[in-house]
C-alpha cells in the first residue's frame, strides 16, 4: 500500500511518470511491463483510497487465510488477467478504452479468493459491519450499475477488468488454493 501511494505522489508531481508507466493497449506487446507498472498508478485521489481500501481489508483476509506468497501472486496474475481482458474486450469491438491506471483487477482478484476461501467471515466497511457475502452482494450491483449505467456518465473505468480479476480469483483460489493453518 505505501508503494502505490509513493507512486500516486510522484505521478502527481510529474505528468511524463503516469504516461510512462501506465496501461496502453497500444503499447502494451512493446512494452509489457505496463502491464504491472500500471497498478501502482492511480486515475484521482478518490481511486486510490478506494483501492487501497478494499486492499487493505480483503488482503490483510486473503493473508490470514492463505498467506503472503500466495497474496503476491494472486495480486500480480490479477492484475495481468485483467489487462488481458482489457486487450481481449478493445480487439472484439467492446469500447473499454485503450488505457488504464490502477490496481482494481488486482484487488478484484483477491476479493474473488476472498468469497472462497471467507464467504461467511466478518469485515467491516467504513464502520458498517457485514459478511463477506454482502460485499459480494454490493460488488456486483456496482459491477452491473457501471456496465449499464455508470459507464455512459463517468467512462473511463475498467468494469470488465474489474470482473475478469475477480472470477479469475475465485477459479484460483476454488483449484489452488488451501486454506492456511498456522
């Protein structure tokens, strides 16, 4: 979390930082590692609290639950599944725009893991508590209202990544994943 912020800071201080480092689907078989890079980059200040929320609690469940190698290495796969889907959706036609900033597919990759491995366990979301299973509920109501409503008002946010990373967390952690005993 205190990496991706450091970033935040520096692309907000120079312009050529974010344009060096994020997702471009032009780009991207040139320059592969915008890939990764583009995680630690975020659209607005709103974007990155939202995302380092949402790390913030379902990662520190994901790491009690599996642990910290396999939270990397979710995080990372998630990340390129989601740009992978982004690449996929641009080429068939769908209009998910051709660049990106941001860690949601990742942190969507480890909510998917999360609904496996802790669907009924407790969280708490800005001083509301609830199950896992209803951050699921909340998920996808956002997910299906930023698909049909969202994206024509506010374009620009990578819905279909958002989606990707999360069934590829859940398929991951449902065939890889065991359940951590201390």
């Amino acid at each position: 979390i205190l990496i991706i912020i450091l970033s935040f800071i520096i692309q907000s201080m120079n312009d050529e930082y974010r344009l060096a480092f994020r997702f471009s689907i032009d780009k991207v078989f040139d320059e592969p590692y915008r890939i990764f890079t583009s995680l630690f980059l975020h659209g607005n200040l709103l974007h990155l609290f939202m995302n380092m929320y949402a790390l913030f609690i379902f990662g520190n469940l994901l790491e009690r639950k599996a642990n910290y190698k396999e939270f990397l290495k979710l995080f990372f796969l998630g990340a390129l599944v989601g740009s992978i889907s982004q690449i996929f959706l641009f080429v068939i036609g769908l209009d998910v725009g051709s660049t990106s900033v941001g860690a949601s597919d990742a942190i969507s990759a480890i909510f998917g893991a999360c609904i496996f491995l802790a669907l009924n366990e407790n969280i708490e979301v800005l001083f509301i508590k609830m199950k896992v299973r209803t951050a699921l509920i909340l998920f996808l109501l956002y997910e299906a209202l930023g698909i049909l409503v969202i994206s024509g008002i506010y374009p620009g946010i990578a819905h279909y990544a958002h989606i990707s990373g999360f069934i590829f967390g859940y398929l991951y952690a449902r065939f890889f994943l065991q359940p951590y005993k201390k």
